[in-house]
C-alpha cells in the first residue's frame, strides 16, 4: 500500500535486459530512502510497485514483467531517466494522499500545460475506458503522486500543482507529450461500478 505522497526521486543507472519481456533496471535512491531496506521490499517507481531483488549500497535493482513493461511508462526508461518514489506505507503512517495500490490501470499523455508566476496546471489525454472514475475534485495517481482532480471535458482532465510538487517530484520537469502512469481511485471505482450495476439490473 502506498500514499501518493513522493519521498523523492531516483536515477536509473542499469538496465539488464534478459528478454524483450523481462528485464531488471537499478535505481541509485536518495540517502534518505536507502535505510533499512530489505530484498522482497516494495517501492513504488511513478506510481507501479515494484519488488526490491538486489541492494547494493543506494543502488537498489527491481525486476519488471511483461505486464509492467506493456501497462506502464517503465519500460520507455533509459539509464540516467529519473523516477518518482515512494516507499511502502506501514501501519501508523500519516496517510497525506490518499490510498493506493501501485497497480497502474494505463498510461496517458500530457496535453499541455497553463503556467504562471506561481501555479502550474497540466492538462492529461482522457483515456476512454477511466472516463466514469476521472471525476472534478475526485483522487487521482499520476506517476505516483496523489492528486485532485480539477477540470474534466470530453477528452482531457487537469491538476493543479503547487510549488512543493513540482520541486519534490518529476512534474517540475515534465512537458507536453510525456507518457504518465494513472492509477483510479479504488473507491471511487468501486462506488460507480456498484451504482452502474444496480441501474443496469433494474432496466
């Protein structure tokens, strides 16, 4: 279980490709995430968890699956590509986004961004199939970072970040046409396919 809240970023510095399927890239992580890690441990890399296999130091390796390649923006990265983490949550941890799973539902494109002295707004591709659960002021995880939803319109939805977001995690940096990973609101998810259900039975 995750928070969507980011503890910082780290550096891809190997990626071994064992099969057009598999393969098993290193991430170099902050000092501050390094502690007391253990193999078999999750991290979520943007938003997907991922299962610690070797530590070397600060330089920890996970191994990623056919299905994490196909469903995420994992399997574009490249050595010196930077990802969003997180650590798992642990019972008692103050829960400052809102639960996640880091199982990631697709991917979308960053459509534009609105900028100006203070905030910035990014505006993301609305896949059709999350279209019932992209809900105005709803959560949502993108690239691991739990956020609100702003605006939605027949083809997009927005966030608006602030200063912290953008310094702590990959959006700062992020442009238009870049690949992020969503993760839906499990709730949110469960309550419409339970009313669209009952309206469904009824007709």
């Amino acid at each position: 279980m995750f928070t969507g809240i980011v503890q910082g970023t780290g550096t891809v510095t190997r990626i071994e490709q064992a099969a057009a399927d598999f393969r098993t890239h290193t991430v170099e992580l902050p000092e501050h995430m390094a502690d007391k890690l253990q193999i078999g441990a999750s991290v979520a890399h943007n938003g997907c968890c991922l299962t610690i296999t070797r530590i070397e130091g600060n330089a920890v390796s996970f191994d990623l699956m056919a299905e994490t390649l196909a469903k995420t923006n994992l399997g574009s990265l490249q050595v010196g590509d930077r990802v969003n983490l997180e650590r798992a949550a642990r019972f008692g941890d103050e829960i400052g986004g809102h639960v996640m799973s880091g199982h990631i539902m697709a991917t979308t494109a960053i459509s534009r961004i609105d900028s100006d002295a203070h905030n910035k707004t990014i505006w993301f591709a609305l896949p059709t199939e999350l279209k019932p659960y992209i809900l105005s002021k709803g959560f949502v995880g993108l690239d691991g970072c739990s956020l609100t939803i702003g605006s939605v319109t027949e083809h997009e939805f927005n966030v608006h970040l602030i200063p912290e977001t953008l310094e702590k995690t990959l959006f700062g940096q992020r442009q238009a046409g870049d690949v992020i990973n969503i993760e839906i609101d499990a709730q949110t998810q469960a309550i419409v396919d339970t009313v669209a259900r009952i309206l469904a039975d009824r007709l």
